[in-house]
C-alpha cells in the first residue's frame, strides 16, 4: 500500500552539489516527487561551520518506513557522508524521515523543517528546469 513521506534535506559540505545531486536520485527513484524551496539555516551545534542548505521533499511509496529510512542512509552514504565522529559535524547530505502519512516520526526535525517549509509550498520542479550536472540554470531549488 503507497505511503507518503515527507524528508528533511540538508548539506554543509559543497550544498548545491549534493543536494541537487540527492534530488536527481529521489526523483529518479520516485517521479511524482515534489521538492519545497531551498532555505539556509545556522550550523547549530557545529563551531566554524559552514551554514547549511535545507530543502523538503514529498512522495509516495510501497516501501515501510523502515525500508525508507535504510534507503535515505544509503543515499547518504553513496554521497561521501561521513559518520565516523558523530552527528554534530558538517556533512554532505542528511536526509531526515520527518513524517510517515499524517504520523509525525521525529517532532524536533519536523518543526524545525516546517517553519521554514510550510507543506503548501511543496511543488513539483520540473525536470527540464535541471541542467545536465543537476543544477537548476537560474537558482538553486530542487
């Protein structure tokens, strides 16, 4: 049975590349896609940290959260993400599993997410829009 799925995106490290990069792998995987804008937030946490780039994106799958959640680590992963000192460094790519249908998974994500991203702005960019290396010709949205 489809499930939607809304995820938190975000990147540090290079943050056009990877996550315009994450975006052409979601929507290659999933072609109903619909990314929000892209926002920039503080490094909170991260002492001389590069801010970072955060976006949203919705979709429908058959997979389980479970399985959801094994494929965005592997995303992550297959994008150099580096774990190997904890959380609370720059990073590649973080994709975060924020909602499952109407049930929220993690509260603190969510409502960060949401403030910036309210679910009415979530639109579907179109695939034209993207360049043959994955970034938008005008500005960085997804």
């Amino acid at each position: 049975m489809k499930q939607t799925y809304l995820i938190g995106m975000g990147s540090n490290i290079e943050p056009e590349r990877y996550l315009c990069s994450a975006a052409a792998a979601i929507r290659e995987r999933f072609p109903g896609v619909r990314f929000s804008a892209v926002y920039r937030s503080a490094a909170v946490g991260m002492q001389d940290a590069a801010d970072f780039l955060n976006a949203c994106c919705l979709l429908s799958s058959n997979s389980s959260p479970a399985q959801m959640q094994v494929w965005l680590k592997q995303l992550e992963d297959a994008h150099g993400r580096d774990r190997s000192h904890g959380s609370w460094r720059p990073r590649t790519l973080d994709l975060d599993l924020l909602m499952a249908g109407d049930e929220v998974l993690d509260d603190e994500l969510f409502c960060y997410a949401h403030a910036y991203v309210p679910a009415c702005e979530l639109s579907i960019i179109p695939h034209a829009e993207v360049d043959s290396e994955g970034l938008l010709r005008t500005s960085l949205m997804l």
